[in-house]
C-alpha cells in the first residue's frame, strides 16, 4: 500500500519584483519617467564649456554620476521630484567627486538658463532691450529700418506683447518655445489682438469653393476682376 502523499506548501516570495519608476515634475507642471541621459548630457555640456575632454574613463565616471543621482532619487522621494531638487543633487554629486571644475561650469549654466526663462516672460526687462537697443531686438526683422519712429514704436510694442505672450501661454507651450521644439508665431501680436502678422492663406481653395468673410459667404468668383477683390478682402 502507497504511503498518501502530504503537500507542503512552499514558503511564497510575496515582495514584488518590479521596481516603480522614478518620476519627474518638470517645470511647466508635467509629470514623466526620469531619464538619467539628461543628467549626463548637462555633465557633459558642463565639460565641454570649459573645454575638458571626456575620454572612457570620464565617460564611465559621468554615468556612475547619474546613476547615484538616480539612486538618491529613489531613496528621498515618493512623490515626483522636482527639477530644482535634481540639479541640487547633480551639484553635490560633482562636489563629492572633486570635479569643482565641472561643478561651477554646472552652476553657471543652469542659472543663465534661469535668467533666461525670467527675462523672457519679464515686461520690463523687454523695454530695457529696447533702450539699449539690442541687436537682437532691433535688427529682429530685416525689412524694417530701426532708426524709423514708427518701426520704433512697433518694436517696443512687440517686446511688451512678446513677454506678456510667454507668461500667458501655458508653460508647457513657452518652455517648449524657449528650448527651440516649437516656433510660436506672431507673439508680438497674439496676447492683445486676434491679428496676425504672417498668414499663408489657401487662395486657390477659398476662391475654388467659396469661403465665409465674417458672416457673409462668399461664392466663388465669376471673374478675374472679382476674384482680385476678394483677395483683398481676405488680406486685410
């Protein structure tokens, strides 16, 4: 006779293995995964603005960098960490490793960026460019002559509108701008009126098919004559 056979339930590893990725709360209020490239593409940036080569070794050094960052990342924060708090440890990971060097060249960038986000959504600051006549500023659109009252006086205006535009715009949509993703068009105009100064109307559509100016609709012109006076309509 066979001897029953007793089951013993094994001991279960109930800790999951799945490790929660790091979040970050990026500066216009979104939320996504930590990216430790980004740390040492700012290392590298650092090195390379004050001419220091990165060759295997620094290469390694600078990823064990982002890694640690990463590390104490986990260890302090629950909730998504902020951008601030980040550099903050990037700082001291480079001052722990002695890299004063690379540390300052570190610190001097990411304040100028700052300055830079301040500046752009900083009305007064927009009037002092005008002042001094910044030749960013004035040599802006090369169509217009500068020394000219009336181009002065748009200028000025389009400088005040410009930093109203990126303080109203969502942050999402002014950061993106800054850092060169997007091109957001007509700024000197946008905030205060519904003009426009460039557009790149569809005439042949409009003209083919008809369109509505204001409330009245436009049929397709009969004539050369009419077709001509409906552009205009449409371009004022």
């Amino acid at each position: 006779m066979e001897e029953p056979t007793v089951l013993i339930d094994q001991p279960t590893d109930t800790k999951s293995t799945t490790t929660t990725p790091v979040k970050v709360e990026k500066r216009d209020g979104r939320i996504v995964d930590f990216d430790p490239i980004n740390i040492s593409t700012a290392i590298k940036a650092a090195y390379g603005d004050i001419n220091k080569q990165i060759g295997p070794q620094e290469d390694a050094l600078i990823r064990g960098l982002a890694d640690k960052v990463e590390s104490e990342i986990k260890g302090r924060y629950t909730e998504p960490a902020k951008i601030d708090d980040i550099q903050n440890l990037v700082e001291h990971a480079l001052v722990d490793a002695h890299l004063y060097d690379v540390a300052h060249a570190y610190v001097d960038y990411r304040l100028s960026k700052d300055i830079d986000r301040s500046k752009m959504t900083d009305v007064n600051e927009a009037v002092r460019r005008f002042i001094d006549r910044d030749p960013e500023l004035v040599h802006e659109n090369a169509n217009k002559d500068s020394n000219v009252y009336s181009t002065q006086r748009d200028l000025l205006a389009g400088a005040v509108s410009k930093a109203t535009a990126f303080r109203l715009l969502p942050k999402a949509v002014a950061n993106a701008h800054m850092k060169g993703d997007i091109h957001f068009h007509d700024a000197d105009y946008s905030p205060f009126t519904a003009q426009s100064n460039c557009s790149l109307p569809n005439f042949w559509d409009m003209l083919a098919n008809g369109f509505t100016l204001g409330n009245a609709p436009m049929a397709s012109p009969k004539s050369i004559a009419i077709a001509a006076t409906q552009i205009t309509q449409i371009m004022k």
